[in-house]
C-alpha cells in the first residue's frame, strides 16, 4: 500500500503540483491501462479508441515529467512513479464517482407539490394522466385542491394552479397554456322528447340545469340566466358533476365544457356560446425553479397541448 504523503512527497520531489495540473480523464485513462495491463484493454474499459488513450497517457506523463509506464511487448507495467501514482488517482477516482452520485440523487424529483384547479379539469383531464406523472416522478406526491374558491397563491395556499380566471394580484408567474371551450348540451331522450325543428335556436320552452346562488359569477351561470329570462330553472346544483349528471339523465339543458359532454354522447344544441375561457397556468414565483413544481408544471403544460382540440371544442 503506497501511503499519500509519501505520494504528495514523491509528486514534490518530481516537481509538480498534480491537483493543480492533471486532467482527471487523462489520470481516468492512466487507471484503466494500469488496471488492464493493456492499450486495448483500457480502451475496452472507458469506450475510448487506442489512439485517444494513448495520447492521454503521454500527456499525463508530460505533466508530472516521468514516464509512468514500462512499454513491453507484452504490455504496459507500471514504473515506480507510475505505481505511486495509482493510489492517489483512486482517490480521485472515488470522489468523482461520490460526486456523480451525489448529483443524481439530487436530481431526482421528491416531496410535495399542491395543485390548485377546477374540478373538471382535475376529473376530466389530469387524473387519467396522472399515472404517466407518477412514474416518472415516483417520489413526488401530488396534492390535489378542487375547491379553487379556498386556495389562492396570493395567500399561498398552493404551490401551482390551472384555472380559468387570471389573478390579477401575487407574486406568481402566469403562462396561457389552451382555452376551454363550453356548449349547450342536451341527452339525446330529451332532444327526442321535448324539442322540435321549429324550435331548434330558441329555448324559450325548455328546462334548464341551473347553478346555485353562490355560483352566480359563473360565466355559465350567467349564460342561463339571460337565457332564462327571469324563468326558474327546472334546478339547480353547486358542481359540475352534478349538472353533467342531470344533463345525461335528461332533466335539461346544462352549459358543460365540450372535452366532458362529447365522449358521453350528449346533444350538443349551441356549440358557441362566447363563454369560452383562457386556460392559465399560475406558478409562485419563489418556487418556479424548484424541480418538483417544474415537473409538474411541465406535465401541465403537455397535458394541455396534446388534448388542445378536445378542451377547446
């Protein structure tokens, strides 16, 4: 066993300073020819061809000024200062593969991420494809919040959000990602039932699936209501699966995004109602570096993109 003093005493004595000189891929090629025995295989080791290995062993011995190798016809042997050299080179070998690890671990997406959002784009949209999130990230926890009414970045009650209204206070980054596009849907028993030709683009006789008081700024809401025009509705409900629900069951008509009525074969009656809504993507801006929001933001940010069609309508 070479003691390193004695090494840094040696590398003194040949007039060099190695951490300050050496090139770590020329000491990682040195390892490899000293552990094979061999150009050819220290070059099968590390991937590299004999010409690039032996270049870095010449260089290397130019550094520290001695030769570090014996050239045989059987193969490479180790001279003294070349054998005082291996352990030191080890050395550096085990840092920079501890380095290496240590960067990988860090890399790795971990910890806990609160997302804000509608509950149609968090039943619709994201779950189904949560699983894709889950195993690239299988460290990272995703907590999902629906009742967009109580969580607000400004106070900072989410990390990241996808919603339909843009802040307009906070300390948060915004990107438009895609639009939501809503329409006027019917079950088709209903259509069959209740309207005729004639009637086709007025609703002056049909039933209406409404929304309760505290959902009045609803822009959907709203649509009813002028619709309505001081009519009652046949009812009224405070969630959208609720009024899909009602919908499908042919209670009346319901103001439903197009990418949750079109799969279930609704009827759609009026596909352009000027309700549609920008899709925001919102981000506290202390935390738009941090690895677990980025990946969950780049998973949004693909999410929407690749059912563009289907969310606009």
């Amino acid at each position: 066993m070479i003691n390193t003093v004695d090494n840094g005493k040696r590398f003194s004595e040949i007039g060099k300073r190695p951490a300050d000189t050496l090139v770590w891929d020329d000491l990682r090629a040195f390892l490899a020819v000293a552990r094979a025995g061999t150009l050819s295989g220290a070059a099968g080791h590390i991937g590299l061809g004999l010409a690039t290995v032996s270049r870095r062993i010449e260089r290397l011995e130019a550094t520290v000024g001695q030769p570090l190798f014996l050239r045989q016809q059987s193969g490479y042997r180790l001279t003294e200062d070349g054998a005082a050299l291996v352990e030191w080179a080890e050395e550096m070998e085990a840092a920079a593969l501890s380095l290496t690890s240590r960067l990988r671990q860090d890399a790795t997406v971990s910890g806990t991420v609160r997302l804000a959002t509608a509950e149609n784009l968090a039943t619709g949209l994201i779950l189904p494809e949560l699983a894709r999130l889950r195993a690239e990230h299988p460290q990272l926890t995703l907590e999902i919040v629906t009742d967009i009414a109580t969580a607000n970045l400004h106070r900072r009650d989410a990390d990241i959000a996808l919603r339909m209204v843009k802040p307009e206070r906070g300390n948060v980054s915004l990107q438009r990602l895609g639009t939501l596009g809503y329409g006027l849907y019917a079950a088709p028993d209903y259509v069959a039932t209740q309207r005729t030709i004639a009637d086709a683009n007025a609703f002056d006789a049909d039933d209406f699936i409404g929304w309760s008081d505290a959902y009045a700024s609803l822009p959907a809401a709203q649509w009813i209501e002028r619709v309505l025009k001081g009519r009652a509705p046949a009812i009224t409900t405070s969630s959208l699966a609720t009024q899909f629900t009602a919908c499908a069951s042919g209670l009346g008509l319901a103001v439903l995004p197009h990418f949750l009525a079109r799969p279930h074969d609704l009827t759609c009656l009026a596909s352009d109602l000027g309700i549609d809504q920008t899709i925001w993507l919102v981000t506290q801006s202390d935390l738009a570096q941090s690895r677990r929001v980025r990946a969950v933001a780049d998973f949004l940010r693909d999410l929407v993109r690749l059912n563009s069609d289907a969310l606009s309508g």
